[in-house]
C-alpha cells in the first residue's frame, strides 16, 4: 500500500510551472504514476495536451530525460531506446537500472497509437505505457475519440435532434491490453490515488519481466465541461458509479481491486459534466436507462471474470 512519509521523499520528475489548465487530470496522473519508483527514469511522450503545455520551447517542466514523439509512434520509439539500452548494458557502458516509461492520451491510444503499443506489446519490449484517459481529443478541439462515452457530446458529435452525441461504445482498451498477455495491465483513476500509486509500484516491478499496460482516468473539465476544482471527484464517482472499473492483470489472471461499499447510479456521474447535459430532457430518457443497463451489466461480467 503506498505510504504519503515515504512517497514524500521521492524525486518529482514533473516540476511545478507547466502550462497545463488548472485541475487537469493528466498533470496529477502522471505525478502520481511516477511515485511509483526510485529508479532512474526515461520518459517518452506522444503529442497530446500534457506535451504541448510541459515543453514549450525552450522551456521544460521536465526533470528527467524525455523524448517527444509523433501522435501515432510514441510507444516504437521507446521500443527502440529500451533495446538501445539493452545493447549498451550487454556491452557495459550502461550500469545503471533504468525504467521506461510512454505516456499518451486516449487520441494517441485507444486510436492512432494503437498499431504502435500493440507491436511494443507483442515484442514483449520492457516499457511501460500509460494512458491518460480523458476521453477525447481535447488538444486539439474536443473530437470524439475511440475512448469517447456513447452519448458525451463533442465537436464532432454533437447533441441535437437526431443523434445524442456520440452514437458508438467507448472501446475496451483494458482488455485489448490484456489479451496481449503483458506482464502487468491496470486500470485505475486518479480520485483513488492509493490504488494508483500501488499499481505503479507493481508496473515497475512487473517490467522488469516485460510490457506493462496502465490506462488511467483523467478528467478533462473544458471538454467534460465541470468546474476545475471537481476533477478528483468526478474520477471516484467514475469508479462508484462502475463506469470506470477499477481493475488488474496480474499472472494470466483478471482481478477487480475496487468495489464501492454502495454502488452510485451512473446519473451522478454524467449530471456532473454538462457533455451529457441533453441526455435529462424527455427526448432522451430512455438513453439513460439503456446507459444504467449496460454499465451494470458489464460490471456482472467482470465479477463472473474475476472470480475464473
């Protein structure tokens, strides 16, 4: 269980003085994702929100190395530098035990970067990749993304008259991870931040023996559109509601790591954000009930899953 005295004492790799907006959930995934090891750490990044605002030139809120890379490759090319870094510890010009990790947004995972993350984990290269889960292509105008909710309204799917937002299921990136069969996959949210760091730990541990997947929840309050200082508790409402279960692979094995003492209907979740603002209107109500189904539903497979 991660302890505040002892995490207090770790290095922080994200300086303070970044241009990210205020309550961003990607800033906090990452500081407390990488809480989770002493080791010396190489950090790669796809283009997205978190890189645009941590490295504008010649500024850089980083503290370690970092490479930025294109929206669709981040997870190559730290598949190259992690067997770079392989040849050079075999020839012993490296001795130190160095860690690697990728971070992208749901844009540059669950879509465009997914041939890229699915090669590094299929070469069973020893990085770790993190998503930061905000459910869209906030940077660069607030598209719908393959990690979008079915009915949250975007630029490009827009609430009306005819459709109700996004028409499409959010993809399962969790379990396409998983079917890779990695060391360690994780999914876990920044509200409940003794579960993350917990996980990292074990990322860190496990990647010694392979890929590691970890796809975290990040809210977005300007495309989720919620006041900025709610961020963390619309991340635990997200796992109280079974929205966004809390999970583990861990030894070929599917294990659920939270389960809410009482469970909160999802209309707490999605009253909170005004994306699903049009969804409490007459026209749609029956969406809210189809919603409710297939979360529970859901959540009836996992615990059937986990119990295997």
């Amino acid at each position: 269980m991660a302890n505040l005295k002892v995490l207090s004492h770790y290095p922080e790799r994200l300086a303070p003085g970044h241009r990210l907006c205020s309550g961003c959930g990607g800033a906090i995934a990452i500081r407390q994702f990488l809480l989770g090891t002493k080791d010396p750490v190489v950090v790669g990044f796809a283009t997205g929100c978190v890189e645009v605002a941590t490295t504008i030139f010649p500024y850089t809120s980083w503290r370690c190395p970092y490479i930025h890379n294109a929206f669709e490759n981040a997870a190559a090319t730290m598949s190259g530098v992690e067997t770079a870094y392989n040849s050079l510890k075999k020839q012993g010009k490296i001795k130190e035990n160095i860690k690697f990790v990728t971070f992208g947004g749901d844009g540059g995972t669950y879509d465009i970067g997914l041939q890229s993350l699915s090669g590094m984990l299929e070469r069973r290269h020893k990085v770790i990749y993190v998503c930061y889960d905000n459910e869209g292509y906030m940077n660069t105008g607030i598209q719908r993304s393959g990690a979008t909710p079915v009915c949250a309204a975007t630029t490009t799917a827009p609430s009306g008259k005819v459709k109700p937002g996004k028409t499409e299921q959010r993809k399962d990136l969790f379990m396409i991870a998983a079917a890779h069969r990695p060391a360690y996959a994780a999914q876990t949210t920044i509200g409940y931040w003794t579960d993350l760091i917990s996980k990292a730990e074990k990322a860190f541990k496990y990647v010694e023996q392979g890929p590691v997947f970890i796809n975290i929840l990040a809210p977005c309050h300007r495309g989720w559109r919620y006041p900025q200082e709610n961020t963390v508790s619309i991340s635990k409402l997200a796992a109280d509601t079974l929205f966004w279960p809390m999970l583990e692979y861990e030894e070929g094995k599917i294990k659920i790591t939270y389960k809410p003492r009482q469970k909160k209907p999802m209309t707490e979740w999605l009253k909170a954000q005004r994306r699903f603002d049009h969804l409490f209107t007459p026209q749609y109500q029956n969406m809210l009930e189809q919603i409710q189904k297939d979360v529970d539903d859901y959540w009836v497979y996992l615990e059937k899953l986990s119990a295997i």
